[in-house]
C-alpha cells in the first residue's frame, strides 16, 4: 500500500471571514459624501443600525481620508448620540456584485457636516490622528459588534483655522440575530 494514498486525504480549504461573509451576500461596503468641517464646526459619519433591523452589524474595516493639509482628529464612539441633523448616503454596495438579486443592507451610513458641539452618551473608545493629504485605515477583522438600535460613530473634531475636507469609508457585515 503506498504510502501517500490520495483516498486518505481530504481536501480543505480556509478562506478569510469577510470573502465568507461577501460569498454569503451578507458584506456591504460604502461612503460618506466629501463632509466639511472646521472654523469650530465638526462633523461625523457612521454606521447606524435601525432598532427594527433585525440584524447585527459586525465593523470589518473603516477609513478616513484627509483632503486638507492640516492634520485632525477621528474619534471612534460606540453608540453615540452624534450632534447635528444627519443624511443618509447612497454610496453603499454590497461587495459580491454576482448575486441577482443584489442584497440590501439593512445598515445605513449616516452623516453630518458643519455640526456644532459633540456626541452625547455613548463611549468615545478610542482616537486617531489623520495627516494631511493622507488616508487612514483601520481593518477590525468584525470585532466591533452592535445589534439593533447600535452605532458605530466616526467624530472628525474642527481643526482651529480652515474649513477642510474629509471622506469616510466603511465595510462590514450583517448577520441576522
């Protein structure tokens, strides 16, 4: 009997989480529109999981992308209330484009420009400098998770002088719950 018996093995194959997720229809990635802030004035983008969404969003990955020449902070909070009135953005796209129909996210990216003052409640978690002309990027893996009625909230604190420019990214998965 040979030593290396083709029968005996099976084949596996590991594949990361997010390729899983997006195989799945369940991976969705998506962006502000160019927000405006500065002069005292903030602003914010975010992932909002409406309280009827029936799902958990799992926080695969963010950026942020600085179109200033002044550097600024991002922080990160986690179910926040964000000042200002927000919009909605249409940027979003589940990432396998092979499936028919398209999957929709039940999660929305939200966002605020030229707000005044900062988040209420929630926890500011952690912050992060972006450089000027830079982008910043941050992959989670899917570790931040929030059900129903959740957010994930990037705040973008007014630099002192200019108005500057900035983008928010996301991509994350749902998973019902």
């Amino acid at each position: 009997m040979p030593m290396f018996n083709n029968e005996r093995f099976i084949k596996a194959v590991n594949i990361p989480n997010p390729l899983y997720q997006s195989l799945q229809g369940r991976y969705f990635v998506g962006q502000t529109e160019t927000i405006r802030f500065g002069k005292g004035k903030n602003a914010w983008g975010g992932l909002i999981n409406p309280s009827n969404s029936d799902v958990n969003l799992f926080v695969n990955a963010f950026t942020v992308t600085n179109h200033s020449n002044q550097p600024f902070i991002a922080e990160i909070w986690f179910n926040p209330k964000p000042p200002g009135k927000s919009m909605i953005s249409d940027k979003v796209t589940p990432a396998n484009t092979t499936l028919s129909p398209l999957p929709k996210p039940e999660v929305n990216i939200a966002f605020a420009e030229l707000v005044e003052g900062f988040p209420k409640r929630g926890i500011n978690s952690f912050k992060r400098i972006v450089s000027p002309k830079s982008t910043l990027t941050s992959d989670e893996d899917g570790k931040f998770i929030f059900s129903s009625g959740d957010s994930f909230i990037i705040f973008l604190v007014s630099p002192d002088n200019e108005i500057v420019k900035a983008d928010v990214a996301f991509g994350w998965f749902e998973i019902r719950e």
